[in-house]
C-alpha cells in the first residue's frame, strides 16, 4: 500500500530530511492516494506530464521537476513549479530566471552536480560548480534562486562508489552554503535503491518513485 510505504520511509527519515514522491508515469489515481495519505510534495520529470497533473491534482500539491529540463520548455513550468532540481548548465539557469522574471516569480533552483561515473548523467562537474559560484554572475539572475545541490549516483550496485558520490556532493554543498551564500542549503539526493546511503551524506532531500508506488507504467 502507498500510504504504508510512505509511513515507512517518513518514519525511517532524520529530522531534517523530507520526501519528494516522485510520481513521473504513475496514474494521477496513484498521486491521489499518497496525498490522501498526507503527502504534498511531488517530483516529475516530463513538462507535459506534468503540465497535466498539475491541472488535474489539488492545488497546494508542491510540484517539483526532478529531470533534465529543456530550456524551451521552461516556460510552460515557470508560474508555478517550486523547486527545479537538475539545473545543469549557466544557460539554463539564466532562461529559468527570464522565466522567472516573466511571472514575478524567483524561482527556487538546485545545481545539479556531475558526480557519478557515467557520463549519460549531466551536471557541473565539481571544479565547474565551483567556478561557477564563485564568479558571482549567477547573482544577478533574480528570476531564479540557487537554493542548494542536486546529484544522481551511479547505478545502485556499488555501494562504496554511492557513498563516496554522496560524499563528494556533500563536500561541495557544505562549502558553498558556508563561502558563497548562506542560503544554499537544499541537499537533493538519494533515490529508491540508494538513499539511505544519501541520508548518511547529508541529504535533506530524497526523491522516491518506485519504493512508493511499484513499477513505473510506460504506457
Ligand atoms: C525517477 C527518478 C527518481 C526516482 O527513482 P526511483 O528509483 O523510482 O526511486 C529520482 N530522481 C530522479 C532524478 C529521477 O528521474
């Protein structure tokens, strides 16, 4: 059952730590029982689904967009997303922030960190984040706000390699939250297979699909 699993998870969560349900190909039917259940946070990775629960579902659900993002499509989410994960290149950031702009809106923006071995994965690479921030141009785009870290392990098997990953990105984000802006305090990783490792490594974000709501459905 999806609320005896989100009971679990919630129960097995440091204080400090909370859940963003990811529900990217689950039937809105799925969504409607875990808010049932008490949960408002909910993570997509496709525009147009997304486009189409948030129209569906209540409207205090907090939608998060978990995946790789296009730049023109950010305008579709802009009005009303809350928090972007995988913001993976200054270009991107800059278009969320005109986005951003467009709607009155600063929008609430994670760096996404290249940390994993597989090179599908996207993301700043750790000295890339760091030059980055500290060139201070990023502060200038008011339609969008840096609020912390995001990253994606690779693939649930080693486990060492997980947390070394989790290790790295933790690193990073300390630094940032401590040299750069004071407000970078979002920790965005783990996922069904691997976050209680993340927990260990100082995530205060864990986005859960599968371990919620079963196999995801395709079709
Ligand atoms: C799908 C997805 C998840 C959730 O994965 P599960 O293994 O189903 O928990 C987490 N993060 C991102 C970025 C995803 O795309």
């Amino acid at each position: 059952m999806i609320s005896d699993q989100l009971r679990l998870i919630n129960a097995r969560l440091p204080q400090g730590t909370s859940l963003v349900c990811v529900s990217k190909f689950q039937p809105e039917s799925a969504i409607s029982e875990a808010y049932e259940a008490g949960q408002r946070v909910f993570g997509e990775s496709h525009v147009q689904e997304l486009q189409r629960k948030h129209e569906a579902l209540p409207p205090d659900i907090e939608w998060h967009f978990i995946g790789h993002l296009q730049t023109n499509k950010v305008k579709y989410i802009a009005p009303y997303v809350s928090l972007i994960h995988a913001v993976d290149s200054p270009r991107l950031l800059a278009e969320i922030s005109k986005q951003g702009q467009r709607c009155g809106r600063s929008i609430p923006c994670l760096m996404q960190l290249h940390v994993a071995e597989e090179e599908t994965k996207h993301g700043f690479a750790l000295a890339e984040a760091r030059d980055y921030l500290m060139a201070n141009e990023w502060r200038e785009l008011t339609g969008a706000r840096l609020v912390g870290f995001m990253c994606m392990a690779t693939f649930p098997d080693a486990q060492p390699q997980i947390a070394s990953e989790f290790a790295q990105a933790e690193e990073l984000a300390l630094w940032a939250e401590h040299n750069i802006d004071q407000q970078m305090t979002v920790r965005s990783w783990g996922m069904s297979g691997d976050w209680p490792i993340a927990v260990e490594h100082g995530a205060t974000l864990v986005r859960i699909g599968t371990q919620i709501f079963g196999e995801r459905h395709y079709d």
